[in-house]
C-alpha cells in the first residue's frame, strides 16, 4: 500500500521582493513511495481536499482522501478503497468520486459524501469510474465511464438534485474527464459524439440541447474553466494538438466562435487548468510554454507565459485555487526550491478584490472606506491621507459624523510575506450644507448706498435666491442684496435661500428699516478770538455728533495756535446710523508783541532789590518776589523764579512775556564726628567742618576748640561764618551742653545666701545699669554656682548723655545639707499596697499626692503623674530637698451591661466594651463578646489585662423555663383536619397566623406553632400534614319531574362506598314520580373513598303533573339504557312528526353533543368516546323540551 507523509513549512521573510521560488510552501515533504499520486484537488474556505492514490497523510492514516483545515491535515473517516479522480469542496463537506466501492465503511459504488464527520452514499452508485465533478446551484454535475448511476441510464454524464438523478440527454459516446459551468454547462473527455451531435472532444450543454464548439479538439480534452460570454474565456487543455486547423498544442481559449492558441501552447500534456483573476495556470507534463522554459506547471497571464520559480520536478494532475492561491498535485516531489511531495501551494501576494472609490459626502455624514482582500499569508494594513500614514492596521477606516478636515486621498498597503499590493486612490471630498450666521436687522438711510451682506459658510457651489416680504425679488441671485441708493419704499422683511448638494440654509427674517437724514446744527462757537483766548465748549444739535476742524478736541474749540479764518464741522450720525452735518465760521486774531528787562539770571539769597523796564507800558507784572515792577530776591527765595510781564492790546487780547532767574541757596555746614553734648570734666573738643576755610566765634578758646571744664555746665553757642563760591556770606549756629556726673547705688543684695537659694534679680539705682560679679550673669545672681565663700558685686551706670559712674558691695554663700530618700516606686496601680519613705539625714517632712507622714498610699493619691518631696533644715536656715517623680496608673476601663434575664437555652451575647487589652472571661474565653446559653442563672466575669494593670465587671443572667409542646410526627389526613396544641399557655400563633390552641387544616402543606409561656419564653414545632384526596361528584341540578316520569340519579360507580339518606348503598337510586308522589322531595349522596375520605352533595326533585313546557308524556319518547356502556337511544313515537334536538350535556353544564333537526323514530348516539360520570340528555321539539339524567358506566 503507498504511503504518504505530509507537513507543514511556512517560510516567511521581511524582505520587500521575494522570488517565485520563495512564494511555493511545501505541504508534502517526505516521500515514503515512489508511485504516490495526487489526481484531484479542490479547495472551499480554510479546507484543502485532496484526492489520488495514498494511504496515509502526515503519519495519520488515511485512504486515498484526506483534508487540510487551514492548521492541520486530518483523514476523512477511513476513507474510501480505491482511486479518487475528483473532488467538490463544500465548506467542510465533499463530494468524492473515482473508482471504489467502499467509502467509511459503506457500500458507494465510485461516488460518496463526506460531510465533515461521517461518509454517506447516494444511491446507488455508477457501474464506471467518476472522472470529474461539478457542483452549480442545486445540481451535483457527474462525468466518468459509466452508462448508468443512480438507477438510470446515463451515458458518462448525469447530474443530481439531492433526490433524483438525470441523464443530459443521451451524453457522450465515451469517457467524460473535464465538466465546468460557466453560463451553459461544458463537457470534456475522450468521446467524439455528444447528444448523437459530432462534437470531438468538447461539447456544450445548453439544458436541453448538446452543441458543438467548432471544430473540437483531436484529442481528449482532461481539464476545462471559464466563464463563457463574461469577458473570460473558455480554456480547455488535455492531449491534443489542433483544433480543426489550428495547431493549438495542449491548451486553447474558445473566443465566442472558434479555438485560438496561447502563443503556441505547451510542449506536453496539460492535465489540468485553472483560471484565477485574469490569469490561467496549468499543470501537467511539459517544459515549455510559448517561447518561455517552464517545469510542468506555468502562468498565461493573457499575453505571455510565465513561469512559477522552478516549477514542479515531475508531472502535475490536478491544479486548482484556495482564495488566489494556487494548490496542485501530481507526482512531484519539489516545487520551486523546497521538497514537495505530491502537492505544493504557490502564495499569491495580497489580491485586492474589492474597494471603495472616491466619493463625495455631506460633513455629519458616516463614511466607511474599505479594501477587501485576500491572501492565504497573515495581513497587515497600512492606510496613509494625503501621503500620510494613519495608525490602523485594519481592512476600512470607519469615520464617525465627518468634516471636511477628514477630506483628502487615501490608499491603503496590504502586505503579506509575499508582497504588498497598493490600492487605488481614494479621494475623499467633504462638502458642508450651507449655513448662515444670524443676520442683524438692518438700518438704511435714505439716499445712501447699502447692502445686506450675510455671513456664510458651506462647499461651492451655492446658488441663491433673495425674497422680500416673502415674495420672490426677480434677478436678485446673488450672495449680497444692494441697495443703490436706499429708498423709504425699501423698507420691508427680507431673507435669502442658500442652497448646495448637502442642503440648504435660509437666513433669518432680516428687518430693513430705511430713515431719512436727520437736521443738524451746533451753538457756542464765537464769531471773533484771540489768539490764546479760553477754549469754548460747542454743543451739537442733536448732541452725540463729532466736531471737526482746527482747534477741535472732542466738543472744545481752541484758538491757540491758529489765525484768521477757520471752518468748524459738526457730524451727527442719529440713532438708525444715518448721517448729516453742518460748518460754521470764527476769525481769530494776532497776540501784541511784548518784552521787559532789569531782572539778572542769578542772585545770592540775600542780595538786594531790583527795577524792571518794559517796552510798552500798561502791563502787570507778575511772579514770585514782585512788587509793581520791584523784584526781591530775599522775598523770592532760593530757586529757579519765573517772572511774568502781561500786556492787553486794543482787540482786548492779552499777551505775556516771561523771564527766569535763580537765587542761590544757603550754604548746608557738615561737621566731622560733631559731638555736641557733653559730662563735667570731659576733655576739649575741636570741630572739624564741611566746608572749610570759614571763621569760628563764640565759646571758644583757641580757633577751633571747645573745652567743657572752662564753659561749665549749661548750653554754649559757637558761630561759624563762611563765604561760598558764588560770593554769598553764610553763618551757621551750634549749641554746645555740658552735663554733670550721676550718683550710682546697688539697692537689693542680701548679707547672706544660701547655696541652694534660687536665682536673685539684682536692681540698682538709677535703673538700667550692669552688674558683674562672680555667679552673676544678665543681673542675675545665681548662689547654687558658687562656692562657700565672701564674694563682691559691682554696679556701673551710663546715664542718657553717655556720663558714667559705678557702685561696689559685698555678700557671703551658706552651706546646705546633702538631701535624698527612699522607699518610692517609680510605678504603681491603685490596687498596691501603701510604702513607708526614708529621709536622710532624717527630721525632714514629706510632701506631694498621697502623702501621709512618711507614708505613700497610690490608692489616696489617685492616678496620675506626679511628684513627692523630702525637705530639710540645717543650722545654718538653709533647706534643701529630693524630689521623685511617680505614677499611678489609670485602671482599664471595662463594663458589662445590666444584669438581664432569659429563657432557658437561649443564647445570649455578652458584649464587653472598655480600653485595648487582654480581655480573660470567667469561661476562659478571651474575645470582646461572649455568646452563652445558660440553662440556669449564672454569673459571667471578664477581667481586661492592660500593659500594667487589670480591672474586672461582672454579670448575672437569671433563667426561666421554656415551654413544653409535641405537635406529633409529620401524618397524612383527610382535609379537613384538626390540629389541637392542648392548653396551658398564655399565647399561640400558628404559621397561617390563627391564635387559637387548634387549627382546622384544609389544605396539604406544612403548618407551625409558636406558644408562649407566663415568662414570656416561647418555643415552636411544626407538622407536615399530607392531604389523602377527597373524593368528588355532582348529583346535577335540581330536577322538576311529573308523576308519569322515572328518572335515575347517581355518581360514577368509581369509589370505594356510598350511602343515600334513603339507606341505599348502591352509586344510583332510581326515582319514580307515582311512587315519590306530588312535591319536593330532598336526596342526599356521601361517597366513600379508599382512604376513608367522604364527599356529600344534595339534589331536589320537585315531582309535578304534566307540564305546559314539557314534551307530553303521552308522546311515549323513550331514552334507554341507562346506566348507559356503548349507544344511547332516543326512540320517538310512531306518530311524532315534529322535528326535534338532542343534546347531551356532562355533570358541569358543558355540551358534549348536539344533534340536527330529527324527524326519525329512532336517534342512536355514540357514547362509547364519552368518560364515566353523570349526563344529561335534552329533548327539544318547538317551545317543549324534556330533561333526563343518564349515567355512563
């Protein structure tokens, strides 16, 4: 048996090229048989089928079919035991044909369905071997050797619907090897005859009728694919050489009307073809194809031969396509480079099949660009805007509400291992709806051009339309409505549709209101000025206008500057925005020329007086220092001085002149390191003054000198006189002051100190000196850094005028006794004992917290922190002390809460609450709370153990006594049932919340008691109580009857037991009129059944004479028998001719049957279909009716 093993070589590189050779992936690599073959392929989704002479796949036994998921290669069940020659793909399912006779285990004469899991036949088989497959809409095409398949006769081809099989006319006179359908079935093989028409080779199937395609081929045809008359041709390859006279060697393409050659075809057999896109690949025997070298297998891509890398090393038998891949087998063993045993896979480079082209769209709109691709390798995606790569990586761009940013032109890369293929641009354009900004109303002014011109956005082009008071403006088309010039009549509403291929847009109602000019006039503008006249202030009529002209400033007119005539405008523009204004005329006239001298440009601070001289008389002067024409510079002061000279000519225009001068200020004296006070008995002082070269005067004794000893005490003063740069003598005044000694006196230091005294403040007197001394330091003097010795203390005093006098006094150190004690702990809780303390030397006194005699008691002291003392006197008065710091401590807080009380055996929490610590209860549990179930009273402690100390609280739980009670074990009752809890307590409460001792059940289920007794303590049980049926009928309703009638009434005869209150123990007791007599007569039924359990229902019979509404019982109408089994009989009197209406009605009223208008004798009813029970038979003819009551047994 051959064998074949098969795996798996993706080989997959980076690089941007790749040869052919590297586009083949080995899919068989190891050769086990020389003769393995592979005849048929075929390909849907993910599975690869194959198809040949084999017996295992990739170690995994599989006979002669196996299939690739995509990942894997897997068998097909146990396969089929012969040759397989051909193969269709349907998703994981396939159809098998060939030459064998079992497939999985199952009798399949040469075909067979694989449908994912399981084989199964159709029918029975063919008595030849299966050459080609072809599946087209709901026909399975089949061609090969036989004349017969499926029960029919079929000569070499037939096609099945899934139910019946069906010969194509009268097929071929030979072999069938190739079938393909593109818009009519094709057919090829090894036959001359198709249909009794001479086709050689190749024929075509039009649904009724074989035609021929010109001249055939002259020899067999073993492969065919295209679409004929969709732009792709019919291919045909196989074993021959011309078609007709045309050398087409081994391959042709039908053009419509005749065989045409593919630039010479191949050099050998071509066994098989396949037409994937625009390209033909074929596969077989041969080593050219057209002028190129090829190995077996090549690539017609319309115009040229190319070659697939090496090719295949030996011949090819079956080539076909997975998406744009191609897939072939044969008896190979490489493929390009790689080993390839019997079947290779050559990649394609990504195939864009499909794409989005350019489109326009409306900005807010959703816009989905998309490729879609193939390619049997992993994809990426690269999509780039405008050259611009964008961060995706899928097959579409999904854009949400888009702007015309998002316009641009895009094209997407889809790469594989392969290669990369580009698409074709995509332009995206993005166009925005017109829309228009709110348009204010407008306010034109008569007489003045204008426009409305509104704010728009939106993509070109946009046509317009103007309306007025909305009617239609003829001709105005336009983006701006104009106005030239404004009328009054234009006033009115106006508004303008925008529209583009996204939309349209309308203005708002835009308001023209058009306004006359307003009157303009302006007051306060002088005929006449002066050159430097005032200003004046112009008011506008209407006021809120602009002034305009020389010497305008805002409203302010202002000669200055200006001569002769001059224009002053005033604009107004009124509150609709119209405009007008008005002129006016002024002249202004020329200032006199006026000039003074007599004034110098310098003067000392003290010179004297000056007379100024002017050219024309007439005038004032003015400024700083003037009297009349006198100038004063004392008066004046120092400084830069204007001085004004002011004259007014015959026009009443005043001109003035003016002149500066400066007065020099008085010398400033500097004295180096002056010292001006001074104490009795100081040494001389000399002065050293800024400037210097001047003269002193006063108190002096030799030039420059000052000496306090010969001036005394008191205040002196000293003159110094100097003349500066500029001439002008300067003399300055200093105050010289002689102070006297102070008397200095130390006023608080004791004779005696002793060592251990506390620190003395030292005071003297003046206040504010400095005292020094040994143990003192900021005028403190402190005794316990001395030693036992006489010491001296010195007092110095600086008074406010820097005089300077001191004090001196004496003091003597004490000694004191060496103090301690014993006996105190550092620690205490307040539960220790009291301890005794030690003095030393003794005879001193105890002091502090809990201190009584020499005795510490933590318990008096309390807790807390503090200190206890020991103080002592010796000889010398001095006393000294031992301090100790010590502590006692706070006890844990702990606390339970109040005694309480409780049932027995209930639980009780104890919650605890106080301070962080161990917490020990008296039951030996240590947790914050405590869940007990005392049965008695009982008393709980906890103790909580801090750091140092421990503190206890104590609880009691008194108990009283629960309840008592036993409702029995779960039972099953008859409903309705009693439960009785017996009495004895204060309180019951039942689950269907009754409070009495007892319930009445009446219905199945679970029922539960709580009873509470006189402490309040309360305990439950409960009981299921099983409901045993209770049995039911219905006697019917009440009957009137007459005297003449006998009627039965009874239930069914399915219970255990019955009693009437007539003694009767039968199910039915059979009541007569003439027997019971006139009146009411009462029956009653109780029945019994298998678990002792009774219903009871009651039925009046009220027995009349002959009724006016009832059938007469002269009429003799019969209804029998009755109990009734089978048929019922209504029989009717000879004589009765009146029509009459059966109904029979069951024990609820509900009408079980009803017959049409009788006027027979006898009525049979079939009461066999009807349940055991009560029934009631009415008897209707014209307004009489009858009612009798049967029973059905």
């Amino acid at each position: 048996m051959k064998k074949i093993y098969l795996s798996i070589l993706f080989v997959l590189t980076f690089s941007q090229i790749f040869s052919q050779n590297n586009r083949w992936d080995s899919i068989f690599t190891i050769n086990n048989s020389a003769d393995d073959t592979i005849f048929a392929t075929s390909a849907n989704g993910n599975n690869i089928f194959i198809g040949g002479s084999f017996d295992t796949v990739a170690n995994i036994a599989a006979s002669n079919v196996a299939y690739y998921n995509g990942t894997t290669w897997d068998s097909m069940g146990t396969g089929v035991n012969g040759n397989v020659y051909a193969i269709v793909a349907n998703g994981s399912s396939a159809f098998v044909g060939g030459n064998f006779t079992l497939a999985g285990g199952l009798t399949a004469t040469n075909l067979a369905i694989w449908n994912g899991t399981v084989w199964s036949v159709i029918g029975t088989g063919c008595n030849g071997t299966i050459r080609a497959l072809e599946s087209h809409n709901q026909y399975l095409y089949v061609g090969g050797d036989f004349t017969t398949i499926g029960g029919i006769s079929a000569n070499h081809i037939a096609r099945y619907d899934g139910t019946i099989w069906e010969a194509l006319g009268t097929g071929t006179d030979s072999s069938v090897f190739a079938i393909n359908y593109g818009n009519t079935l094709t057919v090829g093989g090894n036959f001359t005859y198709a249909g009794g028409v001479l086709c050689n080779n190749i024929a075509n199937w039009d649904g009724s009728n074989w035609s021929a395609l010109a001249d055939g081929f002259d020899g067999p045809v073993y492969s065919i694919d295209g679409i004929s008359g969709l732009g792709a041709p019919i291919i045909a390859a196989g074993n021959f050489l011309n078609s007709g006279s045309t050398l087409v060697r081994y391959i042709s393409l039908w053009n419509g009307s005749s065989w045409t050659t593919t630039l010479g075809g191949t050099n050998g057999i071509v066994y098989s073809i396949k037409l994937v896109g625009t390209s033909i690949f074929a596969t077989g025997n041969f080593t050219t194809a057209g002028p190129q070298s090829v190995n077996n297998i090549a690539q017609w891509d319309g115009s040229n031969w190319l070659t697939l890398g090496d090719g295949l090393n030996n011949t090819g038998y079956c080539i076909n396509n997975n998406y744009y891949d191609i897939i072939c087998g044969g008896i190979f063993t490489t493929a390009g480079l790689n080993q390839s045993y019997y079947f290779g896979r050559y990649y394609s480079p990504p195939v864009i099949s499909q794409q989005s082209t350019s489109m326009f769209k409306c900005e807010g709109e959703n816009v989905s660009i998309f490729v879609s691709s193939y390619s049997g390798l992993p994809l990426t995606f690269q999509w780039e805007k405008d050259g611009t790569p964008i961060g995706t990586n899928n097959d579409s761009i999904l854009i949400n509400s888009v702007t015309t940013a998002d316009s641009g032109v895009y094209i997407c890369t889809v790469t594989n291992s392969i290669g990369s293929t580009v698409s074709l641009p995509i332009t995206l354009t993005v166009n925005q709806p017109p829309l228009y900004s709110v348009v204010p109303s407008s306010i034109f002014c008569a007489g003045l051009n204008d426009s409305i011109s509104p704010a728009l956005s939106g993509s070109l082009p946009i046509s317009y339309q103007w309306y007025k008071n909305a009617i239609l403006i003829p001709g105005e088309t336009n983006e701006n409505l104009n106005f030239l010039p404004a009328a009054l009549s234009d006033s009115g509403n106006y508004y303008c549709i925008a529209q583009n291929m996204c939309g349209a847009d309308t203005t708002n109602i835009i308001k023209v209101s058009v306004f006359s000019l307003p009157n303009v006039t302006f007051s306060g503008l002088q005929n006449v000025y002066c050159e430097n006249a005032i200003s004046d202030t112009l008011i506008g009529i209407p006021s809120g206008g602009i002034f305009t002209g020389n010497g305008i400033t805002d409203s302010i007119f202002t000669p200055d500057g200006f001569s002769n005539e001059q224009i002053i405008t005033y604009a107004y523009t009124d509150i609709n925005g119209c405009p007008n204004s008005f002129n006016d005329t002024t002249f202004i006239n020329s200032l006199p020329y006026v000039s003074f001298t007599g004034i110098n440009p310098n003067y000392c601070f003290n010179a004297p007086n000056d007379t100024l001289s002017v050219n024309i008389l007439g005038g004032v002067f003015s400024g700083a220092g003037l009297t009349d024409s006198i100038f004063s510079p004392s008066v004046a002061g120092a400084g830069n001085h204007f001085v004004y000279y002011a004259y007014t000519d015959l026009n009443g225009c005043v001109n003035t002149v003016s002149q500066t001068t400066f007065i020099y200020s008085p010398t400033i004296f500097t004295y180096f390191a002056l010292d001006t006070t001074f104490c009795d008995g100081d040494a001389d002082y000399t002065f050293s003054p800024y400037p210097s070269g001047g003269v002193f005067s006063g108190t002096i004794i030799a030039d420059s000198t000052f000496s306090p000893q010969i001036a005394g005490l008191g205040n002196h003063n000293v003159f110094y006189t100097y003349s500066d740069t500029y001439g002008c003598l300067n003399i300055d005044t200093i105050t010289m002051s002689v102070h006297a000694i102070p008397v200095v006196q130390i006023t608080n230091l004791n004779t005696f100190y002793c060592q251990n005294e506390t620190s003395v403040t030292l005071t003297g007197n003046p206040s504010g000196g400095t005292f020094t001394g040994n143990g003192i330091f900021n005028n403190i003097l402190n005794p316990s850094l001395l030693a036992i010795d006489t010491f001296d203390v010195y007092y110095d005093y600086t008074d406010v005028y820097g005089c300077y006098s001191s004090d001196t006094a004496s003091y003597s150190i004490l000694a004191v006794a060496d103090v301690y004690f014993t006996g105190l702990s550092n620690f205490y809780c307040p539960y220790d004992n009291s301890d005794t303390l030690t003095g030393n030397p003794s005879g001193g006194t105890f002091s502090g917290q809990g201190i009584s005699g020499d005795i510490f008691s933590p318990a008096i002291a309390g807790s807390g922190s503090f200190y206890v003392s020991y103080f002592y006197n010796n000889l010398n008065g001095c006393i000294s002390s031992d301090s100790s710091n010590v502590t006692v401590a706070t006890l844990p807080n702990v606390q339970l809460p109040q005694d309480t009380t409780t049932c027995s055996g209930d639980s009780v929490i104890i919650n605890s609450t106080g301070d962080i610590g161990i917490y020990l209860w008296s039951n030996l549990d240590t947790t914050l709370s405590i869940v007990v179930a005392p049965i008695v009273t009982t008393n709980y402690s906890v103790t909580v153990f801090d750091a140092t100390c421990h503190n206890s609280d104590t609880i009691t739980i008194n108990v009283n006594p629960k309840p008592d009670i036993n409702l029995g074990q779960d039972t099953s009752a008859c409903l309705p049932f009693n439960l009785d809890a017996g009495s004895g307590y204060t309180s019951y409460l039942w689950s269907d919340g009754t409070t009495n001792s007892s319930i009445t059940v009446n219905s199945e289920g679970g029922y539960m008691l709580t009873v509470t007794n006189s402490f309040s303590c309360s305990i439950t049980d409960s009981v299921y109580v099983n409901a045993n049926p209770v049995p039911t009928f219905n006697l019917g309703s009440d009957i009137n009857m007459q005297t003449t009638q006998t009627i039965i009434v009874g239930a069914s005869s399915s219970f255990s037991s019955y009693l009437w209150n007539t003694g009767s123990i039968q199910n039915f007791i059979v009541i007569s009129g003439d027997t019971v007599g006139f009146g009411v007569h009462n029956y009653w039924l109780t029945v019994f059944n298998d678990y002792g359990c009774t219903y009871t229902d009651t039925i009046v019979v009220n027995v009349t004479s002959v009724g006016i509404s009832d059938i007469s019982k002269t009429e003799n109408i019969l209804i029998y028998p009755n109990p009734v089994q089978d048929n019922l009989f209504v029989k009717l009197p000879e004589n009765f001719s009146e029509p009459v209406i059966v109904t029979i009605y069951n024990e609820k009223g509900k009408e079980m049957f009803k017959s049409d208008k009788h006027i027979a004798n006898e009525i049979k009813i079939d009461f066999m279909q009807y349940a055991k029970g009560i029934y009631f038979v009415a008897i209707e003819s014209n307004n009489k009716k009858e009612i009798n009551k049967i029973i059905k047994n």
